[in-house]
C-alpha cells in the first residue's frame, strides 16, 4: 500500500507538471483567441509528451515484455482517450451547463467558465490516467 501510496504522488508531482504545461497552453491561446476546443488540443498534445517521459522514467516501471514503440503507441491510445474525455467534460462544462444557466452566466464570465471547465476535466482525466496507465503499462508485481 505503501508503494502505491508513494507511487500516485509521484504520479501527482509529474501531473503537477503537465498540468502547468498544458493549462499554461491552453490558457494562453485561449486568451490569444483561440477557441477554447482547440485550446485544449495544444495543451494537451504538449503535455502527453511532456508526461510521458516523466511518467516512465520516475513513475510506471516499464513491462520487460513490451517495446519501447508499443509502450509509446499504447500510452498515446490511452492520452487519446482520456483528451476525449477532456474535451467532452469541457463541452459539457462550458456549452452545455456555463451557456444554459442564467445563473452561472451571471455569476462569472465566458472565460473564466472555461477555465473552471479545464480545472474540473483535468482532475477527472488524471484519474483515468494514472488507473489506465498503471492497468497497462506497468510490469505487473
């Protein structure tokens, strides 16, 4: 328990770092005019890199029985997933429930509901990462 204890926050401290990368993207095209859906790729495409060198050097230990390339090419299916999900909880958040709630649209505006929307779909996609990622890349004890 220890291990995997010790294991998710060094998951979380290479998260912390994605996390800067991407919401640092993704907030700077956002506010450059960029539509927040697009936003979201770029932020996202650089901290999948960004993710996952730190992840399989300091977190996951690798499989003996898996290549280096289908290591990458199944990370990258699972990244894939979870910036589906990604950008589906940022539609939902921002054009389903920010753009349907008077009460919300007064509360605080388009800009700032968006970030709140990437804050929130970030936290659920980490979860699904660090289950996905450790299911299936990891060497098995």
């Amino acid at each position: 328990m220890k291990r995997l204890i010790t294991q998710f926050l060094k998951f979380g401290i290479v998260g912390v770092i994605s996390f800067v990368v991407d919401f640092s993207l993704y907030t700077a095209c956002n506010f450059l005019g960029c539509p927040y859906l697009i936003s979201g790729l770029i932020g996202f495409v650089v901290s999948v890199i960004v993710n996952y060198i730190l992840s399989m050097k300091f977190v996951f230990e690798r499989r003996d029985d898996m290549s280096r390339k289908k290591e990458f090419i199944i990370y990258v299916v699972l990244s894939t997933i979870g910036l589906g999900l990604n950008e589906l909880l940022l539609y939902i958040c921002v054009d389903v429930v920010y753009v349907n709630s008077a009460f919300l649209m007064g509360l605080y505006g388009e800009r700032l509901a968006e970030i709140i929307a990437k804050v929130f779909a970030t936290g659920v996609v980490m979860i699904y990462n660090f289950v996905s990622r450790k299911l299936i890349l990891e060497k098995k004890s």
